[in-house]
C-alpha cells in the first residue's frame, strides 16, 4: 500500500447505473487528484482538489461528478456513463507546496472502471 | 508553457542489458523532476526526484537519472535490468500552478519490454 487507498478495485456497471469510486489518504496531503487512464493514451488530469477546494476542472463530462468532503477523501461519483468512459481511474495525493522531502504526487493502485 | 516529451513509446531490451529512458523537459525555470513507474493494472510509484543540487539522483530499485540543464533533459537510467523491470515508466515536471499549488506535468510514458 502507498498511503493512498482506492475503492473498489474494480467495477463493473451499466450504463445507467449510478455509482462512486472512493479515495482515501491518510499521508497528511492537501490536495487531491482524479485521472483517467485509458488504454494507449496520456493520463487525463481530471480534477484537482486544494484544501477541499475544486480547483481544477479539466473539462470533464457532467456525467462525472467528484466530491471531497475532507482533505483525505475524495469520490468521484458516476452516472449515465458511456463504454468510452471505462478505463483505470487514479487518484493522487500531495502536498500544496513542496520541499526537498516532498515525493510529488502518491497515487493509490486505481479502480478499474468498464461500462457495459 | 511547460511539457515534457518521452520519445520513446516501447523500447525492447535482453536481460542484463543497460537501459536508458529519454525525458526532455520545457519550462522556464529550474524544474522539479521526477521519475515514476507503472507495473500493469497499477497506480504509478516514484522512483526518484529531483530538486536542486547534485544532479546525478540514485533512485529504488537500481535506477538513477541525470539532470542536465544544457539539454534540458532527465534520462533515466540503470546498468543492468531484471524481467521485473518491465513496466510503463512516466517523466513528470512540477510547476506552480494558476492556483498557486504545485502541480506534475507527465510525459506520455515508455513501455519496456525484457527479453530473456
């Protein structure tokens, strides 16, 4: 384990099926990501999380919808998906400013999404 | 604006070879580098960073990299691979972002491949 905790592992869901991916840190961090992996593409930042604050929204579909309620969770809660949307789903975690000591981002294993 | 570029999607290499993995950098001050690797179906883990000072960084697993401002590039590299080697291995450079926080840029990454 990282530090970074992910929930659940894998996922298999309709496409109307509403659902949430869970995060969770308890390294001290304040801030935290979303990515998604896609297979032979770029990580895709998706959202950015400072102090509980969004602070970044990579233009996402509304179909995607994070929440973070303190700084050592993060969700990102699901609905209405398309096939195109399954993927690996990274969260990340880090310190707001960093030090020699820092270690950029810590990334949890990733939840494994695919979308029937 | 800032990116990194890895040439390099898929490089093959024997068992016990030496490897090098290519990462040139674009940003307008001194970066903050950092290599991390991605074993399949896994989160990314670091393997080393860069701050400042000494710019030849020893990293886990046998691995270092080189900073070299004049090139603008952060190779990495390790004399001699093992078969558990094989992964997608991801240059990132940190910046501050528009919010003030810091923020990794990642390359698109290199898959390795060992050969017996």
């Amino acid at each position: 384990e990282t530090g970074v905790t992910q929930t659940p592992r894998h996922l298999v869901m309709g496409m109307t099926n509403k659902k949430s991916l869970k995060c969770e840190q308890h390294l001290g961090h304040n801030a935290m990501y979303w990515y998604k992996q896609s297979a032979k593409k770029p990580l895709e930042l998706m959202f950015v999380y400072s102090l509980e604050e969004r602070v970044e929204n990579n233009s996402v579909p509304s179909r995607f919808s994070p929440e973070c309620p303190n700084s050592s969770h993060l969700f990102l809660h699901l609905h209405t998906l398309q096939p195109e949307d399954s993927a690996l789903y990274l969260c990340a975690s880090s310190q707001d400013s960093w030090d020699r000591a820092s270690d950029g981002y810590t990334f949890g294993s990733g939840t494994r999404l695919t979308v029937v | 604006a800032q990116s990194v570029t890895q040439p390099d999607i898929h490089i093959t290499v024997s068992e016990g070879a030496s490897l090098e993995l290519r990462c040139n950098y674009s940003y307008g001050a001194t970066p903050y580098l950092f290599w991390y690797v991605q074993s399949p179906g896994q989160g990314l883990q670091l393997l080393l960073k860069y701050f400042s000072g000494d710019t030849l960084v020893q990293g886990i697993k046998g691995f270092e990299a080189e900073f070299k401002r004049s090139q603008s590039s952060f190779n990495l590299r390790k004399p001699s691979v093992h078969w558990s080697d094989a992964a997608e291995y991801f240059c990132a450079v940190g910046r501050i972002s528009n919010f003030g926080n810091e923020k990794l840029t990642f390359g698109t990454g290199t898959r390795l491949t060992i050969i017996p």
